[in-house]
C-alpha cells in the first residue's frame, strides 16, 4: 500500500516514482506530443510550401504546471490500477485530454458544489485536485472521507493562495481580478477567508467593474446596489462600508496582464484619493509565467503580416481566450477545439467570445484562394501538441498540399 505523508485523515501520497514516471513519460509522449510541430519550432517557427505559410507563436501549448499534472494523473493509475479514481472537475480546461483520463477509468467529480458523490468517497479511493486547486471545503471533505490524494495543483496558484492569506492576517480585504465561476478563483477564494474564516474578498472581472468599486471606495455609495453588481463573486458578510478600508489586490493567474496591472493602478489611485496614502492597499504580481510567455509571443507574431490566425484550445480555458481577445484586435482570429473545426470548406466552427456560443462563419478568402496565403496557430497553456499537429495538416490540405508532402518538408 502506497505511504502517506501529513494528517493522518488526509492521505497525501506521492506517485513520482522513478520506475512509474519513465512509463508515464513515454505514454504521455504517444498520446501529446507531436514531431511536426517540434520539427517547424526547431526551424524558427515557419514552414512554407507552394505559397502556404505556417507561421507558429515561439510559446503556446503546454506549459510545465499543465504537463505536471496530467503526468501525476497518469501516474495515479498506475499506482492505484484496481482503486477508484476520482478527479474534481477537469484536470485542465482542455475536452480532449480529459476525454483521455475518462477513457482510463478517472470519474470526474462535480466541482461546483460539493454533492452527494462525495458522501460516498470511501477511504480506498484516490481523489485527484486538479492544476486549479480546489477550495478549502472540497478537501476537508476529502479528508473527512479518509481518501488518498494526489494534488496536481500548480506552484504558480499556489503562490496566490500565499499571497491572500498574507492579506487575512494583516486585515486586508482581497480584490480578486478572475471569473467569479473559474475553478481556480473560488479556491482562491475560499483561502481569502483565512483559517477561521474571518477574511473577506471581492471578484471584479472587468474595468466596468473595477471603476464601479473605486466609487464606492472613493465616496461609499448605494450598498443594494454594491449587493447586485457583484452578487456572487463576494465573501459571506461581506460590508462594502466597512471591507473597503484596507484592499490588496490578488488575481486568478490566466487573466490578461495588462489588464491585472491597470485594476492595480486604479485601486491604488482610488485608495489615495480616499485616505492621501498608499498604507491600505497592497498588490503582488501573480500572472502566471507561462500565461505571459504565450502572450507575449503573440505579441510578437502580430508584428509580422498574416491572413488569418488560429488559437486552439479548449473554449472554458482562461489563457486561451485571451489569447484571442489580443488577436482578433489586429486580424481575423478564430478560436477553434481541434481540426475537426475546419472540416468543413464552406464554414468553419469556432467560439465566438463576445456572444459566448459556437458558432460557423465563412473563411477568409486568402485561405481558399489561388494566391499565397499566410496563416498563424497558436494555443494556450492547457493544449497538446497533437491537437496542434492535426490543425497544422488540415490547414495545408485545405491549400491542396498532403500531409505526407508536409511530413516531407
């Protein structure tokens, strides 16, 4: 029987092996990873032929958190081959990969609310926390029900979490910029509330909302309307009169940096305004590494001409929306799952962000063309190689070129 390390009701048990991991590594490879895609990054990120250019951002994809994850999930089932195995939610916001963990007999727990299911974990069972995190709920649950647990979540949360207990025990209310609903901003969250959860927090998700709290923290205001503006996205008891006073301001590590950084200035700004100091506001910065890598690689693919652009992804992942928020400023950008989106030639299947639905719409006319034709890809953190490589394909053989001619080049 594996070892567990910590509280006693809360079987924490490590899965890296080194017998176990060089399996895991090498299925991971043949389910992920692509030779194509490693082959054009390796010729700077380009591959033309016959008038098609594949242009690809020098980051996107997988990053290490997302790749740590799936890895101790692998590992899991292999460790526990004849125990269930649970997962909060999704392991990380892309269908396919955890279509492939479903596949390996990993059920995935509701991860909204705690339900019913949780109530017949039994002390055998495995539960794995997803790249996200949990709330603090769920895994004192967990612990209740005696589970073994392997926790996947990323460093990089993890040091948010650090960040908004510092700001409960110096008794500083959390500004939380993310989407009240994402996985990883209710665990972040729940550990603004603290341990004796006397900590308080607000989610603000855009600038609208940000100068509607600078308003009230500049001249207070209407409190029912302060309830229905951020009705969901505040802490139990929270008293925009009185939590208001001294601020720091925390962030779900997917968001757009530009933006963590002006809800910062403005929250900054409004507390000087109100107290002619800067004692009662605080800020860290907690974007994600590899968020900004692949935004700022798109950023500098933009500076070069393209027809269109591609983000594939998984359409609830953060990062990768962002990605296309800063695309489709510049030229026509289409945020796709995989290639199957691009069967067919008349219309292709994308999610529009705006109107928060799949939708179809006509291709660009440089990519059915005669003339050549340049067209990027790129993809957020949680997308694999292999879903990278089957759109890479399917884009040439919509300009007449075989995937054995690409493989070739």
């Amino acid at each position: 029987m594996p070892q567990s390390t910590g509280n006693p009701k809360r079987k924490r048990v490590n899965v890296r092996r080194p017998e176990v991991m060089e399996k895991v590594t090498a299925e991971v490879e043949e389910h992920y990873r692509s030779s194509i895609v490693e082959k054009i990054r390796n010729a700077g990120g380009e591959l033309t032929i016959d008038g098609t250019t594949l242009r690809l951002a020098q980051q996107f994809g997988f990053c290490y958190g997302v790749e740590r994850a799936i890895d101790l999930a692998y590992a899991a089932r292999r460790v526990f081959p004849e125990q269930r195995i649970f997962l909060i939610g999704e392991i990380i916001h892309n269908p396919e990969v955890n279509k492939q963990l479903a596949d390996m007999g990993i059920v995935s727990l509701p991860w909204q609310e705690l339900s019913e299911d949780y109530d017949r974990l039994e002390a055998e069972d495995v539960v794995i926390v997803p790249a996200f995190g949990a709330p603090t709920h769920f895994m004192e649950k967990i612990a209740d029900q005696g589970c073994y647990v392997v926790d996947t979540t990323c460093g990089d949360v993890m040091k948010v979490w650090r960040r908004v207990k510092t700001y409960v025990k110096e008794g500083m209310t959390s500004i939380i910029h993310g989407k009240a609903g994402h996985e990883e901003t209710q665990a972040t969250a729940s550990r603004a509330l603290g341990e004796d959860g006397s900590g308080h927090y607000v989610v603000v998700l855009t600038l609208d909302d940000t100068d509607f709290l600078c308003r009230y923290i500049r001249e207070g205001g209407d409190r029912d309307n302060f309830y229905a503006r951020f009705e969901g996205a505040l802490s139990p008891g929270f008293d925009p009169d009185h939590h208001l006073q001294r601020v720091g301001v925390a962030n779900q590590t997917t968001m757009l940096k530009s933006e963590t950084e002006e809800i910062q200035r403005r929250v900054r700004q409004a507390v000087i305004d109100r107290d002619t100091e800067e004692k009662n506001f605080k800020f860290f910065d907690t974007i994600c590494g590899a968020t900004q890598e692949r935004q700022d690689a798109l950023f500098e693919m933009l500076r070069k001409p393209m027809d269109l652009l591609l983000v594939v992804g998984g359409y609830n992942s953060s990062n990768t929306s962002h990605l296309v928020e800063i695309a489709e400023q510049e030229l026509p950008t289409f945020f796709i799952r995989n290639a199957k989106c691009l069967e067919d030639l008349e219309q292709l299947v994308h999610f529009d962000l705006h109107r928060k639905a799949e939708v179809k719409s006509r291709y660009p006319a440089a990519l059915l063309g005669d003339g050549p034709a340049t067209v990027g890809i790129t993809a957020g953190a949680s997308c694999p190689s292999n879903l990278i490589e089957s759109t890479i394909l399917r884009v040439f053989e919509m300009r007449g070129i075989s995937p054995e001619r690409v493989r070739e080049a």
